[in-house]
C-alpha cells in the first residue's frame, strides 16, 4: 500500500518537461526544411531552436514554411519577405556611369575591369547580393519568387541599335555572389536594360 501511495504522490506532482521545438534547414542557403518537437530529429545536424508559439504557426500553417530562412550569423530563424520582380516598364533605359550618376544606393552594380576583362554584376546586400548598401541600409530577409531572369545589351556606346551581345543573369544567379563575365573585351560600349530595379549603376575601368 506504501508503494501505491508514493505512486499517487508522484503522479500527482508529475509534470512533462516543456517541448522544446527546433527548425532543420539547409546549411548551403539557410531555407527550413521542416519544423517540430525535438525529439524528432535528434540525428539531424543542421538545426537551431526556435520558440513554441513560432513553431506552432509554421506547423499549423499560419505560416508558409517557404517564407522561413535561417540567418546562420546570428542563428535565428527569420520570416522573410517574398518579393516578385516584373518588368518595370519595356522601355530599354540604359545604365548610367558611376562617375556621371547621382544614385548613391544602386540595387544593381555592373564593374567592367579592362584589364582582367570581366564583367561582374552585383546586387545590393539589402537584396541579399554581394555590393555593400550604404551605412544604415538594413538588409532584408527575402524570398524571391516570379520571374527573376534579367538581360543585359551590350551595345556601340550610346547606340542601342548596334548590339554586341546579350548578358542573361537571373536574380537568384546573385544571391550572396557576383556574377562574372569573363572574356568580356569591348573598348567601348554602352549597356541596357528592361529595369527590375530602380537604381542600376555601371563602373568601368
């Protein structure tokens, strides 16, 4: 009979131990791959702990999984913002040089280095590219999503009648690198584009 009172006495005081929740993601891009209690995925590697109510939004869907990106400098896990980019008008406008542009936040920076000849096309850090944003710019946690492919024309300088050649870079192509273009050899030459971005700027040397 004592056994069955000490029994009682510790069901009666028993408690479960908090669930703890964790986010498994892709150590390469930092997308979650899934969400739930830890103990289900005691063999995987790659994951961070994350709290209950948030775990319990993406479980229950409230949150889309696809939306979740893990920082991996500050191991947090991060809602991101879906961007879908279209055309902003079909005008063909072409990029300014740095040293004749007023834009001090280009979105989109093309270097041409003669020397090396290369091309390399960079997206801000704000965007999640590889150019540094001016002091104060916040980088956002994006998704991008829709149509990403860009175009490039590389034309006679200030001709955009004459093409050289076409550039394609996807916007995903720039996500935390450049994009280079190498045997990239013209004297001079002029580059246009259909804008997905506001500011584009170009430097050449």
């Amino acid at each position: 009979m004592e056994k069955i009172k000490d029994f009682d006495h510790w069901f009666t005081n028993f408690k479960l131990p908090p669930v703890k929740f964790v986010a498994v993601f892709n150590p390469d891009t930092g997308a979650v791959i899934s969400v739930g209690p830890s103990h289900a995925f005691k063999d995987q590697k790659h994951k961070i702990t994350v709290d209950k109510e948030l775990a319990e939004s993406i479980i229950n869907a409230e949150i889309k999984i696809d939306n979740c990106v893990v920082d991996m400098n500050s191991n947090t896990l991060e809602v991101s913002e879906i961007k879908s980019v279209y055309k902003i008008d079909d005008v063909l406008h072409r990029i300014i040089s740095k040293k004749d542009s007023e834009i001090k936040k280009p979105d989109i920076y093309i270097k041409y280095d003669s020397k090396l000849s290369v091309l390399k096309i960079e997206m801000s850090t704000e965007f999640g590219g590889t150019r540094k944003a001016r002091a104060g710019i916040k980088k956002r946690n994006i998704v991008w999503d829709g149509n990403t492919e860009m175009q490039f024309f590389i034309t006679e300088y200030n001709d955009p009648n004459l093409l050289f050649e076409v550039v394609t870079v996807t916007i995903n192509d720039l996500i935390g690198k450049p994009k280079l273009i190498t045997d990239f050899n013209y004297s001079k030459f002029s580059v246009y584009t259909r804008r997905l971005f506001k500011n584009y700027v170009i430097e050449c040397r």
